[in-house]
C-alpha cells in the first residue's frame, strides 16, 4: 500500500497477487485517486504474472496519463500531456520519455534533461555499488542541502513507478540564482538495494505547469535489464 501522485492528483495504491477461477495467478493493482479527502476515482488492472515484466510498463504508462476533467463533458480532447520522445542507454539500462524541445545531455554516467528555458530538470543516473536505498537518500539530501540555500523537506514517502520501488523526498530550496524552487529526490530500489538515483528542480513559481511534465517525465523511467 502506498500514497502516489498521479498528474498532481493523491492516490490511494494497493498492488498483490490472487489467483482467480481460471487458476492462472495474477497481479493486481487497485487505484483510488481523491480530493479533499473524497474518493473520486477508482481503476482496477490485472495482469498474468508470467507476462508481467513486458505489461506493466504498459500498464504503469495508463495509470500515468490519468487525469480527472474539470467537467463532464468529454468530446473535446485536453493536451495534459506533450509530445515526447524516449531516451535509452543502453550503458546504464534505464530509459525514459522527455518533452519534444527539452535537452538531453549525458556526462560522468548522468543523463540530464532541461526545460527549454531552464525553468525545470531531471538528472538520471546509474547507482552501481551495493547500498542501502534510505540510506542512499539521506546522503542525497545532505549533499543538496549542501548545494542549495534554505533546504527544507516537505514530504517524504514511498511509490511504484514502472514495477519498481522507489522512495521520494520532496523539498524546497534557493537556487543559486536566488529564485525559489521545488526539488524531488528520488531512489529506485529493488531486494533493498539502491538501483537508480533521480534528482529534480522546477522554478516554484511556476510549478503548477511544472509539476505535471516533471511527474511525466519522472513516471516513464524504465529499468532495464
């Protein structure tokens, strides 16, 4: 069980295993999106555990472009979500979906993607030495502490993203241009070993967009095997 985001929406998740009538086992997952403390929406998936590792990036890429409409009426389409291209390494076995226009740059085992006018980025790299997940965090976090001026975390909590385990800071800090902005920390694990380190920024006073394509971004990385 675990509170996710799904396009800035809270979301109740519950994920596990039955074996249904046809006697095949299955994994399920059960999403409850809310506001204000009312459920709004409910999504049920399950997939034949032989065939889940090829569905449930599939599966993880539907939850993620959930959205709730702002009224009934659904004949006109809303662009929540742009065009984006997938990048892979092949090096360091994870891939991921960036925004058409967004830079992407690899240096020293890091992948970085940046806003056309710099006003967000996502830093994605390869965590290659045996180490605790939590404890991986903690080091994250002081090392930003370090980096950024007025460092204080907001939330923290735990997630699935694509199959996979993740733990999540959210803070907010100073850049070094002196502007306000929200970071996200994230670790990947999996059998409690740190796996994928993901560290993000978006100029808080426009997070509202932000948010949105940071959390696509961020919700389409794959680990590859």
């Amino acid at each position: 069980r675990s509170e996710v985001k799904i396009n800035s929406i809270d979301a109740l998740r519950v994920d596990g295993h039955y074996t249904p009538a046809q006697g095949r086992v299955e994994i399920f997952t059960i999403l409850v999106l809310h506001q204000n403390n009312q459920a709004k929406l409910m999504v049920g998936s399950g997939i034949v555990k032989e065939q889940y590792p090829n569905f449930s990036p599939v599966m993880e890429k539907i939850f993620n472009s959930i959205t709730l409409a702002d009224t009934g009426q659904t004949t006109t389409p809303r662009q929540t979500q742009q065009q984006t291209q997938r990048y892979t390494s092949g090096q360091y076995k994870f891939s991921f979906d960036y925004p058409q226009g967004w830079q992407v740059s690899e240096q020293q085992g890091t992948v970085s993607v940046v806003h056309p006018q710099n006003l967000a980025w996502v830093s994605i790299w390869r965590i290659t030495q045996n180490v605790d997940p939590q404890n991986y965090l903690q080091n994250l976090e002081f090392q930003i502490k370090q980096q950024y001026q007025n460092f204080t975390v907001t939330e923290r909590k735990r997630t699935t993203i694509n199959g996979v385990s993740v733990l999540i800071t959210i803070a907010e800090s100073t850049s070094p241009q002196g502007e306000a902005q929200v970071n996200g920390i994230l670790v990947f694990y999996e059998n409690n070993q740190a796996k994928l380190g993901v560290v993000s920024a978006g100029l808080k006073e426009q997070y509202d967009n932000l948010s949105p394509i940071l959390n696509q971004i961020i919700g389409s990385i794959t680990l590859l095997m």
